[in-house]
C-alpha cells in the first residue's frame, strides 16, 4: 500500500487554513462583513480568525516535521482522519474548501436585493402582530393596564405549572377557552390579543412605551438603522396614536405584482445571525412620485402616516410622500435591537 | 532517503502549496479592488445572491464547526472510555433519560454537535444514547430558547410546544433507534475497522506535557475540521441555492391545509439549514400563513435534521444508519405535530 503523505496534507491544509484567515481579516478590514454576518456574531468571527491562523501555522509546522516520527505529527485516530480515493478525489476535496475563499475574494460583496425580497416576502411593519391586532390594540388600550398584573401572574403560574409536571399540564391545556378547533390560516393570529404581549414582556413593553413617548414628542419621526425595528413595532401596536404625524424613512423600493402605479414599499432585510435568516421588513408608501422610481433603488421617503390596508390587512400607510434617492447607507442591514446573545 | 524522481515530485508539491499561498495573498492585497472591478457587475444578481447566502452560512458556521471539533478533540484526550461506561446507567431506557438532560446543559447547536457524538459514540457510548444527545442538544439550550422567544413573545406556546417536543421525542427517537438497530453487528460509524485495531496495538500513547497535549488536541481538531468542512460548505451551497431559487409562493400554495402545512414546513427546515440559534425569526415570518402546528415543526424538525446536517452525517455514519435515523426522525416529529395540532393548538 502506498505511504499516506502526512507532510503534504498537513502542508497543504495549513495553507488553506490561512486562506481562510486571511479571507476573513480583509472581510473585518474593508468592513464588508456586515453583508454576512451580524455584529452580535463578531466575537464567533474573530474566534474562527484567531484559530485559522494559529492553527494555520501549526499545521505547516507540523509538515516540516520527520514523517518517521509519526506519533509525534498525527493524532491517535489518524486512521480515520485520512483522506481515501484517488489522487484526483483528494484535488476535489482540497477544490471545495479552496472555492469559497476564491469565491469570498473575487466576487462582489453586496447586500441582498429585492430579487430575494419577493421570495422571502415581505413583512409589512414589524410582523410581530397582523391581521386586525393592532385594531385590537387600540380597542384594549384602556383595559391593559387593570389586566396587565393579573394575567402575569397567571403567566408565571403557567410556566411553573409546565416545568414541574410538562405531561400534566400540557393535559390541562387540551381545550385552551378561546380556541375552538385549531383556527383556519387566516384567523391563525387573531387569538394573540394584546393582553398578552404586554403582560408577558413587562420589559420590552417598557422599552416600546418609550419608544412610543420619544416618536410622539417628534416633530417628524425619523427612523434610523438602530431604532427601525423598533419604531416597526411600535406602529403597529399603537397606530392610531401616530395617524396624521410625520415621518422619514430610509429603504430599498420594493413591489408586489398587484400594486398600482403610486404604490411602492420602502424596506430593509433584518438580519439576525447571518443573511439566511435575513428577513424583509417594509412600510407602503403611496405617492405620486413612486413611479419614477426602480425597484432596488435606495430611497428616503417623508411622508404622512395613515391608517390603510393592503390584501385586508390594516397597516400604516405612507401618503402624500416626497420620494428622494439616496446612496445605499453603510450598513444596508438593520438589527434586532434585542439581541439573543 | 528518496530517488530522484521521487525528490523532484515533493519539490513540485512545495512548489503548489507557495503558489495558493501567493494567489491567496495577492487576492489578500487586492480585496479592494476587485470588489470595485466592472469586469465582475456583470454576474447576474442572483447568482451574486447565491454567493452571499452561501458565504454567510459558511462564514456563520465556521466558528461553530471550531468549537465543535475542539470539544471533540478535548473527549479524545481528556475522557477516557472507562469514564463514559462508568457513568451511564446500564439500563438501556434508563440512560435515555440523563442523555436528553445532558442534551439541554450542552449549548451545541446542529453544527458543532456531529463530531462531539460522534467521538462520543468512538469513546464507547451506546448508539441510541448519542442519537438522543444529537437531536436534544442543537434545540434544548439557553440560546435557542432565548431567540424563539423573541421571535415568538406573542404566542409562548410555541416556545413551550418546540422545548417540550424536543425533549420527549429525543428519548422516543432514541427508544426508537434502540430498538431497530440492536441486532445490527459492529459499528455504525463508517471507518477502517482493520486500520483502527492496527493503531491500536501500536502506539496507543498519552501525550505527554500540557504542550505535547495542546499539540495534539490541535492536530486532531484540524484533521476533523477538513473532514467536516467540505460537507457544510456543500451543504451550504446546495442551501444557498434553495434559498435564492426555491419559489416560497409555490410551496405555500400546498402549505394550506392542517395535514400538508406541517410537510411543507419540515420541508423548508430542511431545505434551509438554518442554525437553531436564528430559525425562529425565520418562521415567525412565516406566522402569517401557516398554522402553529406547522411552525413547531418547522423549530423541532429544522435543528434535528437538515440537509448541511445530512451532509455531515453521511460522512461518519454508515448509510444504513443515516437512512434509519432519518426515517425515524421525520416520522416521530411529524406524528407529534399532528397529534399537537389536534389536541393543543
């Protein structure tokens, strides 16, 4: 049989491990990571470059050494760590790990456009409530506050009551009193009433009432790259407060296949670990000016909230908009300002 | 030690390794430039979208891959094969129970979790215990939690019904797999049975020294690593493309019943190979059109079994097994999510 070459893989698999290192260091010094990871994952990232390179220069340390001392340059299971096959399967496998440094260098980094958007599909406001919540919210607006702690505690019970005896209660909840059968698609949501939101996330209720109060003391609301999620939400939990207020808004055109001439909608890809959970967020825009803009072009629109509709779906519209183009702003993305990590 | 020809040959290979390390570097250097280059805008945006996505997903994944080869690396040196045997309670149904529990302490998602089982199972640890290890440990974690219950703070069941599921069906997966693979002879992982006893017999050594360890636990991590990669960066590409061409519409369309929404949904799990930590905000923005029901499947099915993830286990695994395992897996999880839809949902 022939000699397995420990020297050469080692070699060559040092070498593309500072491929790899060095793909991801001019990825972090040109910035244009933010096209594929979100800053929350960075500290994963500069872990991943620090190892390539350590390991990197190992592995061709450990190339120079003597095959003959073989305990010395291979672990205990080198056995099942070599590569079999033929010559030319071992030049597809070193290809395939070559390829996408190649690929990271060579082609254009850019953020996803709207060609992804119509796949995904888009999600109007913050897609955390739909359908005729944010009705809903206003309706209720006046009960939350006398109902708030009760259902809290109720929560809180619900959640013990799961984690001391999961099968118990999971029996207990068989027949949950505002849901008769399992609900048909589109009514899939109605039972989501606002009690629960704001009885459940006593936090992040606070951190929207805040955001409320801050948009509601504006002259214009402007959203920006970090509060855009944010001020997403809170139109649709609270639209009738903002109806008749102004606002700007940064984003790429977008449009569904049925929309009229003056219909556009303004969007952003939310991006929470990288760009294959990226998710499209927009608001409809509705101006004269919408036609003379492509899809895909970045613009800044200023307009007039509304109460509208779009497919029976209430959500905010924006009328009697000035539409301007704008360059692609540095971070093309916008983030979950509740990060996971 | 060598003839000529020979000599002239390892030159030549010295020779190729320079070169890649050169093109490397001198694409290093010109990172700027070539991004701006007009040659390249005319690639059609979609395939430049494929390049992104893929990217992103190899990128993400490294890290993860990394510490999951080193955890690996770190059973091969420090825990020895008595350990494993001594700890685990010799019923076989008993030791479902601790696995699914160790499962949720363990934070490894779908990525870094295939060689940690794997040596595990190469350390002596039974089958289906592993089995429960590999399916609990990507879903039950504090990060995972965490993120769907963002994505889903208006509707906590769904948090609930993805922790729970997950906990229960890893135990009957792994009962399960127990159950038809007992009478299989030797093991399932795919290796040179022949080469493994020869090692043994020989150089069956400690390393000694912190360094000599350090060295060690690195080599190994590196051989791992290459073994693993090439499968995630096709699995990645393959997703990617899933992602960029897949029509969600088309899909949708079967999606609106209570018995085929769960299948499309499993689907689309599958299809994408997200990373756990994300794919609850992935199918919160599915909420709109699918039941709940679907949506569970989508979080319990996605971490179990994804088409990276296949990739993967192919490469360690033997055929048979894999093909077992993910039978067994999507069976048990789509019973359970209709039996969810039917009783609590």
């Amino acid at each position: 049989m022939k000699r397995y070459d420990h020297r050469f893989h080692a070699y060559i698999q040092g070498i593309i491990l500072l491929g790899f290192a060095l793909l991801i260091l001019g990825f972090i010094i040109t910035d244009n990571i933010r096209y594929y990871i979100a800053p929350d994952m960075m500290p994963f990232i500069y872990f991943a470059l620090v190892m390539f390179f350590i390991l990197g220069i190992m592995q061709i340390f450990r190339s120079t050494q003597k095959d003959d001392a073989h305990e010395g340059t291979s672990c205990d299971c080198s056995a099942d760590h070599e590569m079999k096959g033929p010559p030319f399967v071992k030049v597809l496998i070193y290809s395939i790990f070559i390829l996408p440094i190649l690929f990271g260098f060579v082609l254009p980094d850019q953020a996803l456009d709207s060609s992804v958007a119509a796949n995904r599909g888009i999600q109007f406001g913050s897609g955390i409530l739909n359908e005729d919540s944010s009705e809903k919210a206003s309706a209720e607006t006046a009960e939350e506050e006398s109902v708030t702690e009760e259902d809290d505690d109720n929560d809180l019970s619900r959640a013990e009551a799961y984690l001391e005896d999961p099968d118990g209660y999971l029996e207990s909840i068989k027949q949950p009193p505002n849901t008769d059968e399992y609900p048909s698609e589109d009514e899939v949501d109605e039972h989501y009433t606002v009690e629960d939101i704001y009885a459940e996330q006593d936090d992040i209720d606070d951190h929207y009432e805040e955001v409320a109060q801050e948009m509601l003391d504006q002259e214009s609301i402007f959203v920006t790259e970090e509060n855009y999620l944010d001020i997403m939400s809170v139109l649709d939990l609270r639209l009738d407060s903002f109806v008749g207020q102004e606002i700007e808004i940064i984003g790429f055109t977008y449009r569904e296949p049925d929309f009229l001439e003056n219909q556009l909608v303004v969007a952003r890809f939310s991006m929470t670990c990288c760009t294959a959970d990226a998710a499209v967020y927009g608001t409809l825009v509705e101006s004269d000016e919408a036609i003379h803009f492509d899809d895909d072009t970045w613009i800044h629109v200023h307009g007039t909230i509304e109460a509208g509709e779009y497919d029976g779906m209430p959500m905010p519209v924006l009328t009697d908009a000035t539409i301007n183009q704008v360059e692609e702003p540095d971070t093309p993305y916008v983030y979950p300002s509740f990060s996971p990590f | 030690m060598s003839p000529p020809e020979n000599r002239l040959f390892t030159i030549g290979k010295d020779l190729l390794g320079i070169i890649l390390l050169l093109i490397f570097l001198i694409l290093f250097l010109n990172f700027d430039r070539l991004n701006d280059s007009e040659m390249l805008n005319d690639i059609p945006s979609a395939w430049v979208n494929v390049n992104t996505i893929f990217l992103s997903i190899v990128i993400e994944a490294i890290p993860f891959i990394l510490l999951g080869v080193f955890v690996s690396a770190i059973i091969q040196i420090y825990i020895s094969e008595d350990t494993i045997q001594r700890y685990l309670p010799s019923n076989v149904y008993a030791s479902l129970f601790p696995a699914a529990v160790l499962g949720a302490i363990f934070p490894l998602c779908e990525c870094a979790i295939v060689p940690v089982v794997r040596r595990l199972i190469k350390k002596g640890m039974p089958l289906h215990v592993g089995v429960v290890f590999l399916v609990a440990a990507p879903i039950l974690n504090p990060i995972v939690a965490l993120s769907t219950f963002f994505a889903f703070r208006t509707d906590l069941t769904i948090l609930y019904s993805r922790m729970g599921l997950a906990f229960f069906l890893s135990i009957i997966i792994g009962a399960i797999i127990y159950i038809v693979m007992k009478n299989e002879k030797g093991s399932v992982l795919r290796s040179t049975k022949s080469a493994d006893d020869h090692h043994h017999h020989h150089h069956h050594h400690q390393p000694s020294g912190f360094t000599g360890r350090m060295r060690q636990m690195s080599y190994h991590a590196v051989d791992e690593f290459f073994m693993m990669g090439k499968y995630l960066i096709l699995g990645a590409f393959i997703a990617a493309l899933f992602q960029t061409f897949l029509d969600r519409a088309t899909l949708m369309a079967i999606g609106g019943n209570d018995f085929t929404a769960p299948i499309v949904m499993m689907a689309f799990a599958y299809l994408l190979s997200l990373c756990s930590e994300a794919d609850a905000f992935v199918a919160s923005s599915f909420s709109n059109q699918f039941t709940s029901g679907s949506l569970v499947a989508f979080l319990v099915y996605g971490p179990m079994l994804d088409l990276k993830n296949t990739f993967m286990l192919f490469a360690f695994f033997k055929t048979r097994f894999v093909l077992v395992f993910m039978i067994t897996v999507t069976i048990v999880v789509f019973i359970a999510v209709l039996l969810l839809q039917m009783f609590l949902l």
